[in-house]
C-alpha cells in the first residue's frame, strides 16, 4: 500500500505563511506533533510524517480563515 498522499508539500507551507499561520500552538497541537517536526517536514524532501498527521496539517490550513478573525478590544 502506498502510504504517499498527493499534495504539494510547498503549495501548503506557502499558503500556511500567507495566512499567518504559527507553526506552535494551535496548528500543532490540531496536528498531534511538535512544531519542530512539522518544520522539519516542510523543509526537507524526505522528512517523514504520519499520513494522519499530514491529513491534519492540510485540513488545518485549508479550514483556516483567510483574514484573521477581528476581535472587538472595545468590550
């Protein structure tokens, strides 16, 4: 079986940086990894990840807003 997932591994930490997405905290706690693996994975071609770790990667990213959310200070 091949564990392999089609998807453009710098087509995802692209649009990961443009909208402003950390890879500590949330991203990383959603994925079930250390920010340090997942900027392991994205930088080095043969960097292994879960396959379940990868789905949760691109669903993160995908699901995340295109303008960050505006929060009202004036409460």
């Amino acid at each position: 079986m091949d564990n392999k997932l089609n998807y453009d591994k710098k087509y995802y930490r692209n649009k990961r940086r443009e909208k402003e997405i950390p890879l500590s905290g949330a991203l990383a706690k959603y994925v079930g990894t250390s920010y340090g693996h997942i900027l392991q994975w994205e930088k080095k071609e043969n960097h292994p990840m879960q396959r379940d770790k990868i789905e949760r990667y691109v669903a993160y990213i995908e699901a995340y807003p295109e303008e960050p959310l505006e929060t009202n200070i004036n409460v």
